[in-house]
C-alpha cells in the first residue's frame, strides 16, 4: 500500500522489506526441498506443524497459497480451471484455486511443490477432508487426518484424551514417513520458538491498543504470513522481534498506520484478498481504521501451555477458533471491541468459508446488544471476486461510515 490520499497518507511499514525476503525464501525452499535434503508436507492452517518442523520436513500450506493467488488475482481463472474438469462452483475458493493450479501449473510460484505426504487437520472445516483425499489421490501420497471434535463449550477430559490419541498417532505416522525416531530434544526448541512467536504476534496486535493504532488490521493480514508456515522456526522470532520494535516506536511518537485516524473498526471472516488495498483506501479516506480482528488473532492462542507438550499441543489444536461454538465467536467479538475501544464492526460473509460466516446474523444482533455498537455484514468470497459486488460494498460501507460518524 502506498499513500493512498492526501489527505490521509498511508504509512508503510520498513519491516516490509524483511518480510518479502523471509517469505521468498520459504518459497524457493518448499520449490526446492531435494536441493536442501528435504520432504515437503502439506497441511492445513490449523494442522499441528511443530512436529513436522522436529522432524525435518518442509510444511507448505495450500491455504496460503490460495491467499497469494487470491491476493494476484488469479484465482478466478484457476477456480474456472477446476470447475472445467467437473469440481463444483460451490466448493472453497482456496481447495478450487489449488486444484486448479495443479491442473495448470499457474500460480504466483508456479506449480504447486509436490508433497511427500499431506497433513490434514478438520478443526477449521469439513472440505479440507475431500480436498486433501482428491490430492492424495493425484500426487498418490499419503495423508494423515487429524480428528477434533467440535467444542461446544469447554473441552471435555474424553475430548481431550482422544486429541492426545490423535496426537500420539500423528508422531508414528510421521516417524514411518521420515524413516526416524521422533527426537524429542529437538521438539522442545521447536516448541520453544513456536512459543515465543505466538507470544510476539500476540504482542504486536495488542499494540493496536494504543490511540493512533501502529499497524492496521489489512497490514496484520500480509504479515500474518510468517506465523502460519514458519511457527516454531527461528526466522519466525527474529522477523517478528523486528516488526515489534518498529512498531513500539511509532506507538512511542504517537505514528499511526495512517495520518487520520477517526473511526476504529473490528473485521470478522478470512480477509478479501483481492480487495484490501481498495478497501483500505475506501476506509481510510473517511478516517477509519480496522484496528483489529478475529481472523489474525486466531494465531495468538489464548491459553497455550507453556510447557508446549504433545499433550499441550493437543488441547492448542482442538481449541482454535474454527472448531468453537457461536457463543465462544460472540464473545471473542465483544471482547475485541471493548479492549481496543472500537466504534463498530465489518462483518464479511464468506461464501467459501461456511464454519467462518454461519451465524453471523446472529452474531451481528447479539454483538449489537451487548457492546452497544453498530455492525455491518459484506457479501464477498476470500479469493474468487466473480462472488463480489464491489460497487454494492462500497455504498454500504459509505453508509455504514455515515451511521458512526452521526452517532460520535
């Protein structure tokens, strides 16, 4: 994002350019994995990695890369890819621009890294299943599925011990992959990095706190990066050691993310990949700023265990965002709008992402009654922009803005 108006500048943030290498680097190793003596592991967002970082393996997230085809906009024409070899419309953006992808060979880095075997967790979403079995099948490697029951409510003692099961059988199914024993010390400063970066990223999104907020919520969603597919590495703790220093002194000299900052908002759902730069614009030009969100602060665990143990790990997994009650997402909503002082909230109803948008009809009401707040729910799809009306959002944003502005 460059400046964006006169009349309130952008403020890029120097880490930037840090960031960009670290993430090159990452790519050209998951492109790359014989030239560093590597097996590559695919795996869902919310798959345990840790065990995968202990054992030498490479993770590569199809998620993200279907975030960095949304965000080049090039989804579209990859999704219309799969569709074309019968793989329903209706199905996630990100599973139809990945197999759309592997059809091609088209993406930002080309043709998706193949994996040595797949790593699927079910406590973000269902499809995940069906998505990781089609790919399986075509690179004729094998997957493990890690099981979470759904959390109603608090997780239950025989929840959690079948997780640890799931957990244990996760280890042998990888020390049958890498031929090796787990090695155990080597998990511990795994473990330990993953900690810290959790514990950093927590840090720098609570910064946004602070009156003006350093960094915005559509500069979390890019730099969110590195906690996704390097927790539990040292690049992961030096680049966000890095970023929090910057941004501790724009919130020593009172530095913004932008010049103005008038209106501050909470985001809900999987960022519009293909439209935050616009959206920033259209927010900032009226003196808005999203100062936080449910998405990004999914990654900062609320109670990891500090010791990071298998069993630790087991109860951090099973208890993501995703796999929680609408109670648990109603809560978490009001408690982001009160700690960061926010004036109202955005909504975006993500027709790939159904476990992220059920209810938010009714979350939008209850979060209403509770903070006193306005909120506003967009119609879009995380990557593939034939699902959007972008000239339709930006009249109810405006309007939306309007509401705010005439209630301060």
């Amino acid at each position: 994002m460059e400046e964006n108006q006169k009349t309130n500048p952008y403020r890029p943030i120097q880490s930037t350019a840090a960031y960009r290498r670290l993430m090159i680097a990452y790519y050209f190793m998951v492109k790359h994995p014989s030239w560093f003596g590597k097996k590559v592991a695919w795996i869902t967002s919310g798959g345990p990695v840790e065990p995968l970082y202990a054992m030498g393996a490479l993770p590569f997230y199809p998620e993200n890369y279907g975030a960095m085809c949304g965000a080049s906009r090039m989804s579209p024409s990859l999704c219309e890819a799969a569709e074309h070899k019968g793989y329903s419309h209706d199905l996630c953006s990100y599973a139809l621009t990945d197999i759309g992808s592997y059809f091609t060979g088209k993406g930002p880095i080309g043709r998706l890294p193949k994996p040595d075997f797949l790593v699927c967790g079910n406590n973000i979403c269902g499809t995940v299943i069906k998505w990781y079995e089609i790919q399986a099948r075509a690179y004729n490697v094998p997957v493990f599925f890690f099981d979470t029951p759904f959390i109603h409510d608090e997780i239950q003692e025989h929840t959690l011990k079948y997780v640890q099961g799931q957990m244990k059988d996760y280890i042998s199914f990888l020390e049958k992959r890498m031929n090796r024993l787990f090695p155990e010390k080597r998990f511990e400063k795994v473990a330990d990095w993953s900690l810290e970066t959790i514990a950093l990223w927590k840090e720098i999104l609570e910064l946004s706190r602070h009156r003006p907020a350093p960094i915005a919520a559509f500069d979390a969603f890019i730099h969110m990066a590195p906690i996704v597919t390097l927790r539990g590495t040292r690049w992961a703790v030096r680049y966000y050691k890095k970023l929090k220093k910057e941004l501790e002194e724009r919130v020593r000299t009172k530095t913004g993310a932008f010049g103005r900052e008038e209106i501050r908002l909470i985001w809900d759902n999987i960022p519009i990949w293909y439209d935050i730069r616009n959206l920033s614009k259209l927010l900032s030009s009226n003196g808005a700023v999203l100062v936080a969100d449910t998405y990004t602060s999914a990654w900062a665990m609320e109670e990891p265990n500090l010791t990071y143990s298998l069993d630790g790990m087991a109860q951090a997994y099973a208890t993501i965002h995703l796999n929680r009650s609408l109670d648990y997402k109603i809560n978490k909503m009001v408690n982001l709008i009160q700690r960061y002082e926010a004036d109202g909230f955005l909504m975006h109803s993500n027709r790939s992402c159904k476990p992220y948008s059920l209810g938010q009809y009714d979350m939008k009401r209850e979060v209403t009654r509770l903070t006193g707040k306005p909120g506003l729910i967009i119609e879009a799809d995380h990557t593939d922009s034939r699902s959007y009306a972008p000239q339709q959002v930006e009249k109810q944003i405006l309007m939306f803005l309007d509401i705010i502005k005439n209630k301060k």
